[in-house]
C-alpha cells in the first residue's frame, strides 16, 4: 500500500501530539497538577547569569567561600557565618594541624559546591589529606564547558583557591532557602534529611546525598505553606507533617532585603540555618539548579501578575 502526501503529514502531526502529550504528562505530578521547567524564574535566572550582566564577575566572586564572608563581614557584619579555624593551599597541610583540630570540623574549597567534607566521627587524616587534593583537581577537571571554564579562570584569576576549616554547627541541620526576584521574596524553600544517616568522608558532598529521601517544603511569597509551588527532584519528595517556618524567619528576610538593596540583584537564592535560636548565612546562589525552576503554572501566573515579572 503506497502512502499518499497526505498520509505522511497526518503521521508527522501524530508524533507531534504523542511528543506534547508525553511532556505534559511528564510534568504533571500525582493530583495533577502542572509543572513548567520553562518558567519565569528559569528564564530571569538565565539572563541573569550572563557575561552581559555589569555585576557578572560580581556575582562569581560571591560564590567563593572565603570572599564571601569578608563581604558579609563587611555589609552585613550581624550576620552569623562559621568561623574559620584554618585555611591553607596544599593538602598536605593537615598532617601538621591534626593535632590542634577539635572532634568535629567541616572541611571545604573555596571554589565549588557539593564536595564539603563533614568531620563527625572518626576519619583517618591519610583519607581526609587524599579526599582534599581529590576535591582540587575534581574542581578544576568538573567546569569542562566553556562558559563554566570562563567563570572557573574569572575567579581563580582574582583569587587563589584554598582550603578552609571551619567550625562545626551542627548536625543534619536544616536549610531554609530564600528565593528572591527583583528584591522580593517568590517563596521559601525548605530543606532537611539531607545526610540523614550518613558517616564518614561522603558526608557534606553530593555523594552523600545519595540512596536515601531529601524532604522538603515550600511557603508562598506571604509565608504560606502551600505544596503547589515548587517540584524538586525525583530523590527529593514533600515532608508530612511539614517542617515549620524558622523562628527567625522576619529576620531571615530582613538580611536577604539588605542584600538585594546593597547589590541590586535582581535574581538570588540566599540559603540560612538556624543553630541555638541564631541565624546562620549559608550561600549566596545565583544559577541554583543550574537555573531550571520547576514552578506550578498556576503559582507561576500568580507571581507574574502580582510582580510584573518579565523573562
């Protein structure tokens, strides 16, 4: 049977209702709600973290552990940061400090995310020297595409990676993740159970997050619970009974204000803790999930209508 012209466009226009059907089905959760990976904060985050941004370098820099909390220091010196107990360039330099670290300590470099190394049991220093100078050539090695190679040579032109030794503030602790456009709060996300378990040298990296279930929750721009906002991933699944809001969550909002007014940031993630009823700074993220944020559409709407956002 020859196919006629007609029956190869009526095929052409069945794949491509298959392929739509199959995205909308993809991105719609178990009460059917829908999901759009596409959304406003995906399209700002990406224009945003542009080398056409005047404060792209800017940005950059406040990804590097240790200017970071010389900026905060600076600006918002009321702001709780970790202490640093050591830094120092080469691995090797822990065999002399072993002996003056305390029993818990975290572990970082200054440029990166996901390879921290939290000391809360005993980890022989051979392992934790060889996991370190891992971490520095995983770093490097990790910005193999060319814009995050740029943004690697930006900052390590401007500043010499380290190690830094900071104190120790708790375990399993809780990150409350502030979302903010145009100096305005979109939503809260909060997070816990991320290490739930874990021992050893994988705790604080992203290895450490694997094989169990990171729970989380989010509030609306009004502090509102509300699971119709935000889909996280697939290890990722919503917390019931719900974590609470912090108990310093006016004053949480209170440092992301000044933050934005300071630096005019139109698109920011600012992640606290709270340890011993205190605000603790965690990060300033400016491309969190690599800047794809999967937003209810109807939450989506809300917040373009009532903020005027523009992609």
């Amino acid at each position: 049977m020859k196919l006629l012209k007609n029956d190869y466009i009526l095929i052409v226009v069945i794949l491509l209702l298959l392929f739509i059907l199959y995205h909308l089905i993809k991105n719609i959760d178990d009460k059917g709600l829908l999901y759009n990976k596409e959304s406003i904060l995906t399209k700002i985050c990406r224009k945003e973290h542009s080398e056409d941004n005047p404060n792209y370098k800017f940005r950059l820099l406040l990804n590097e552990k240790l200017y970071v909390k010389e900026f905060n220091q600076k600006y918002i010196p009321e702001m709780n940061c970790s202490k640093n107990l050591f830094v120092f360039d080469d691995p090797n330099e822990l065999y002399s400090i072993q002996h003056n670290l305390p029993n818990k300590y975290v572990i970082k470099y200054s440029i990166g995310t996901g390879r921290n190394i939290v000391v809360d049991s005993k980890i022989p220093i051979d392992d934790l020297v060889e996991r370190c100078k891992f971490m520095e050539k995983d770093v490097k090695n990790h910005y193999v595409n060319p814009h995050e190679a740029s943004c690697y040579d930006i900052v390590t032109s401007i500043r010499k990676p380290k190690f830094l030794i900071e104190e120790y503030i708790g375990d399993n602790l809780i990150d409350y993740k502030f979302y903010y456009v145009n100096g305005k709060c979109v939503f809260l996300l909060i997070m816990g159970d991320r290490y739930s378990g874990i021992t050893g040298i994988d705790k604080g990296s992203k290895d450490g997050e694997k094989g169990h279930t990171v729970y989380y929750n989010t509030y609306d721009d009004m502090g509102v619970l509300s699971e119709q906002i935000y889909k996280a991933g697939k290890a990722q699944d919503y917390k019931d009974p719900a974590f609470p809001l912090p108990k310093n969550f006016e004053k949480m909002k209170e440092y992301c204000r000044k933050f934005c007014d300071l630096t005019k940031t139109k698109f920011v993630r600012i992640d606290f803790y709270e340890v011993n009823g205190e605000v603790y700074f965690g990060e300033y993220t400016f491309v969190p999930n690599l800047c794809v944020h999967k937003l209810n559409t109807r939450y989506e709407k809300y917040l373009v209508d009532k903020y005027n956002l523009q992609g």
